[in-house]
C-alpha cells in the first residue's frame, strides 16, 4: 500500500501523541536532563545506532533532488539510515535538521510512500523544505513533515523546559506578567521577543527560527498588532 496525495493516507498523529514519543526517546536515550541540543542529537544517536542499527552519516552528500534543490537530509528506510550533510547547516541549524530526520525514523518507519512524493526509498528534504515553515497541511507530505518538526521541536526543545525558561527570561526583563504567552503589541513588546528568542536559541542550542517554530507549536505567540487576529495560530493554520 502507498501513500496518495491525500492526507487521510498518512496515519494521523495528534501533536500530543508526537511529543510524547519524542520524551519517550530522550529517556531510552539517557537525555531526559540535557538542554544542550548538540548533547541531546548526540546521545540519541548513539542510541538508534546502538539499539536499532540505525546507520547514521552527517557527511553525507546526497546531491540535488529531480527539482534541482539540494538535499541537506534523508531518511532511509532500507537498510534504515539517518543521513545529513552538514556541510550546508549552521551550527545551530544542524540539531534541528538531524532531530527533524530522527523524527521520520521514529514515526515513519513503517510507511510506504509513492516515488512521485519522495524517492522510492528515501523522505528526502532539501533546502527548500527548511525553507517554507509552517505551511497548511493538505497533502500527505505535508503531514509527514509536520510530525518530523514537531518531533524535532520536541525532542531538543521540551515543553516545560521550553515554558520555563521563557518565563525566566520574562522576569529578568522585567516583565511581570503573562508569564509563558509572548504579546506582540508595539516596538517594546518586539523588542522583548526578539531577546527572548535569541536567549532560548543560545540556552537550548538551536536557531532563533527554530525558537520561534516551537513558540507557535505551543501557542505562546499572541499578535495584537492584527485587526482581526488575536492569536498567531491563526495566521499560520
């Protein structure tokens, strides 16, 4: 059986389903602890490759895909393999592209997909892919990638440490209410945002866009600066 472009083909799993799994990975991998996103890639690698002979290679040139677009990370189905190329990441980009592709490991393993989706034997992502965000889900695909993010987001960014650590550094600046919701009103409050996101990104060792991905999954982000809007998960469903 193969995936159809329809998004009733690909299993459905709720976002608490997702992050449930990802803590179910950082605790067989002995990462329960770590904030460190370098730590925690590093040990749960270990761990596939230990316990499920995952081949993991991050030096992995895989080319361009049929569209021309460079390819910065694989999964494998068989024989089941983690492949970046790391080459074309940042530092801080990199744990979340490698948490993004342990996320297709965990989830996807078991699914069959068609090779005018993906190549036949791969989930391919490129550049581009990295680049789009979060989009509406309408196809199978773009479900397959938004439980790879959100696993990535979760796996390297936990919920309450994440909530956490947003409230301490509202304190520190001063901010003394709404504790763990992000508003977005005038240049004092984008200020605050910004110093918040660029905190985060340097506590949990990933990019401020990947910061600010895991603010929206959550649902911290309020944008007052919208006539009609009052929530940002509105803007971006």
């Amino acid at each position: 059986m193969s995936i159809d472009r329809t998004i009733d083909q690909v299993p459905f799993l709720s976002a608490e389903k997702v992050e449930n799994l990802a803590g179910e990975l950082r605790e067989k991998a002995n990462c329960i602890n770590l904030i460190n996103a370098d730590e925690v890639i590093a040990r749960v690698l270990e761990y596939l490759k230990n316990n499920h002979h995952i081949h993991i290679d991050l030096n992995a040139d895989m080319g361009k895909d049929l569209s021309g677009k460079l390819i910065v990370g694989m999964y494998n189905f068989n024989p089941p393999a983690i492949m970046v190329n790391q080459e074309l990441l940042t530092p801080t980009s990199k744990p979340f592209t490698i948490g993004h592709e342990i996320g297709h490991c965990i989830l996807h393993r078991n699914v069959t997909i068609r090779q005018e989706d993906y190549d036949k034997e791969s989930l391919i992502d490129t550049e581009y892919d990295w680049a789009k965000g979060r989009i509406k889900i309408t196809t199978g695909r773009d479900r397959l990638e938004w439980q790879a993010n959100r696993f990535s987001a979760s796996l390297l960014m936990p919920a309450i440490d994440f909530i956490n650590g947003v409230k301490g550094i509202q304190r520190k600046i001063g901010i003394n209410r709404n504790f763990g919701q992000v508003y977005l009103s005038d240049a004092t409050s984008i200020r605050d945002f910004e110093i918040i996101k660029n905190t985060l990104s340097n506590i949990f060792g990933v990019s401020p866009t990947a910061i600010e991905f895991r603010m929206k999954d959550l649902s911290l982000i309020f944008d007052l600066r919208r006539s009609r809007t009052s929530h940002i998960s509105t803007i971006y469903d």
